[in-house]
C-alpha cells in the first residue's frame, strides 16, 4: 500500500517534470531546501512532517514522509509517536490517519 503512494508520487512529478518543467523544479528545490540539515536534523524534519501529514489527511505525504524517516533513521516506534502528535493536534479524523500511518511503518520498516 505504501509502495503503490510512493509509486503514485513518483509517477506524477514525473509527468509534471515533463509537462510543467518551472513549477516543478520550483516546488522541488524548495521541498530539497527545507528538508535539508539545517538548526533540526533531517531526523526531526521528517517526524515533523509524519505529524503534520497525519494533520492534513495526506497518505501520500503520510507514505513520502514515513520513508524518509526510516532513511533518516527514525524508529518505527518514534514514527507512530509523531503521528500520535498529530493526531492529538487533529482530533478524531487525525486518529483514523493513524490507520494508513502504522500500516505504512509496518511495510516500509520490514524492508
């Protein structure tokens, strides 16, 4: 499930790469500028972004941003607690998030 998001993802900025060349060189510098090391670790970013994705209901960013926690070195357990903070910031539909969040851990992290 995760990996079909992240094939999804991939498939798209594929095409507008192609199709919308400025604006998606724009949008991918600016996401390679702040997700790079900066005061926080690339670590920290990530669980931000986890919580955050949870937030706005987003299971690409949920499935892009699990990823690259694990890259960066997030545990499976710390991911979840990230979504957990989101969660808490989101109420009830933050919590159903929750749902794609631990299936996407589950998958990605037995990689």
């Amino acid at each position: 499930m995760a990996e079909e998001h992240l094939k999804e993802i991939n498939e798209f900025f594929g095409r507008m790469s192609k199709e919308f060349p400025e604006q998606a060189k724009a949008l991918m510098t600016f996401v390679r500028k702040i997700e790079e090391k900066g005061y926080l670790d690339t670590k920290t970013k990530e669980l931000i972004s986890v919580a955050l994705a949870v937030v706005k209901h987003c299971k690409w960013c949920i499935a892009f941003h699990v990823k690259n926690a694990l890259e960066a070195g997030a545990k499976p357990e710390e991911i979840i607690e990230a979504g957990w903070v989101g969660a808490l910031m989101d109420g009830g539909p933050g919590a159903m998030y929750m749902i794609p969040l631990v299936k996407f851990v589950d998958e990605l992290s037995k990689k």
